[in-house]
C-alpha cells in the first residue's frame, strides 16, 4: 500500500505552502544522492520526498490528490465523472481508498477509460489503454456480399474502412487501435483502444444465402420444363447461361459452382431453384394441348404420396 504523501514529507494535512516547501528542502538534502553515494536506500527516500512535494506544492494537484488519493493524479482522470458517480451511488467516498458502498475506484476505472485493458492493475502511472468503441453498421444483402467502403469519423479524426465481402448479419469487426486515444501517463502512453463495427445485413427480396451458397428461384415455362432450354439467370457476379433439362421438374436446382458468396479465398455455389409458371392465357389450344399431356403419365403423379 502506498505511503500518504502528507506522511512522507512529515507535515499535517493542513499544513500550508511554505510548512510543506521547507520540509521537503530538509528531507531532500538529508536524503540526496550527493550526500550519499551509494546508498539506494537514501536515494528511493530522496523519490518519494521529490514526488510527495511535486504534488503537494501544486495547488491543482494536491486537490486532486486530498479529494480522489493517489488516483486523482492519473492522466486523464476525470474528476467531474468521478464525482458524478459517488453521488449516483448516494454515499460520500472515502478519500484513498474509494467509494464507501459499493464501487471503488478500481471498479469505476473501466466506465471511465473504457474498460477492458485500461490498465488500472498495472500500478500508479502505468500506460493504459484507451477505451474501445462500437458503431451500428447497417448493410444492404449486396454491399454484404460484395463488400463497402465506409467513411466516418471517430474521436474528431476521419476513418476510412473497407468492410470485406462476404460478412453475415450479426457479425462483429475488430479495427486494432481505431477506438478511443489511450490517456498519458507518467510512463509514457498506452495503446489506443479497439474500434467494434456491428454489421446488420438487410434481407433480398429474391435471394436467399445458407452459409456461403445463394439460392434463387428462377420461373421457367412448362414448355421449358418439357422441351429444355437455356436460359440466363442473374448472380451477383453478372448473368449466366444455364441449360434446363427436358422434362425437369419444379423445385429442381441448377448449380453454378463458385457463384455464390465469396469470403476470402473461399467461394459457395449459387443455385437457380427452377418454378414452373403456367401459362398467362389459357384457351381452347392450350386445354387441348393439357389434356394430351395428361396422357403422358403412366400412373398418378400422387401414387407414392404417403406421410
């Protein structure tokens, strides 16, 4: 546990400017490397009287300090925050040690610098981390597949991101050092935090994607169903030419192999799922026309329906 300042200089809490100015200069010289050579005990002494007077010979930090200990004096402590919080709690904390009932400061730091890595534990005047940041990004079904380049700015700083091909709804992007700026400490400045994009992908109102394979319902006509043919279907990557076998039926599928998602090296197949549309006019021709081809079958097309 760290000494109080107070105590290391040898003067009362309510000691005044000059009390306090004259016990460091008697300290210092007692203590001072010069008067003793090689003596590592004289010179950690001569640390502490040094840092116990660099606060308590400022006015703003010897405040800090008497309100908040030794965790006022970080690097971007925030000392309305803090306040903001012992109050919500609706106990008066304790100087040195934290708030009474509840949160310490050790609890709080996370809400304060970002949580998660903002390097409380790592001792007084340690590098921490700056905090970590989210953003909602919301895509439509064709910037997931194809990828977006999204500008915006974090922390007053624009940023230009490129989000990869190929994500799925829910997913959640890591951007290494692209969150919030990481606070000074006396040990120099920790890393910047991370910068989370959570990605919302909008549904197609024709394709549908099962892992990396898309799938769409093509309509054909019963003439293409009977006879075959070739038809071209759209895919996200341009239109293809497909051959439709005779005497296919509704529901068949007709893959064309890496045509569907496409997520780093890998590729899915994208699938044209065959519908056969009836005729938009039915006349005399055409009845006679169904009745031939009822002919056709050799047994009831229901026959082996069974649950």
């Amino acid at each position: 546990m760290k000494r109080d300042l107070y105590d290391i200089l040898g003067v009362s809490k309510t000691a005044d400017a000059d009390t306090i100015k004259k016990a460091y200069r008697k300290l210092a010289r007692a203590s001072h490397p010069d008067v003793n050579p090689g003596d590592a005990q004289a010179e950690e002494r001569f640390k502490r009287v040094s840092a116990a007077f660099d606060v308590l010979s400022n006015p703003k930090k010897r405040k800090l300090y008497d309100e908040f200990g030794y965790d006022g004096l970080r690097e971007g402590f925030d000392a309305q925050r803090a306040r903001a919080y012992r109050q919500a709690g609706g106990r008066r904390g304790a100087r040195a040690t934290g708030f009474e009932g509840g949160a310490t400061f050790e609890d709080i730091f996370g809400s304060m610098f970002g949580g998660g890595g903002a390097g409380f534990g790592q001792g007084f005047g340690m590098p921490m981390k700056g905090r970590d940041l989210s953003a909602k990004v919301v895509l439509s079904f064709m910037e997931s597949l194809k990828g977006k380049e999204l500008e915006f700015s974090v922390n007053g700083k624009p940023l230009k991101v490129r989000v990869p091909g190929g994500v799925t709804d829910g997913e959640r992007l890591k951007l290494k050092g692209k969150g919030g700026e990481a606070p000074r400490t006396q040990r120099g400045t920790g890393e910047p935090g991370d910068l989370y994009l959570e990605l919302s992908v909008r549904p197609h109102e024709r394709l549908r994607r099962e892992g990396l394979h898309l799938y769409l319902e093509v309509p054909i006509t019963m003439a293409e169903a009977l006879l075959g043919a070739s038809i071209a279907v759209p895919t996200p990557w341009g239109k293809y030419t497909v051959k439709v076998p005779a005497g296919v039926n509704a529901g068949a599928r007709l893959r064309l192999k890496g045509q569907g998602v496409h997520r780093g090296k890998e590729k899915g197949n994208f699938y044209a799922v065959l519908q056969i549309q009836s005729p938009d006019r039915i006349d005399a021709s055409v009845r006679k026309a169904a009745q031939t081809l009822a002919k056709a079958y050799k047994k009831g097309v229901r026959a082996d329906l069974r649950l």
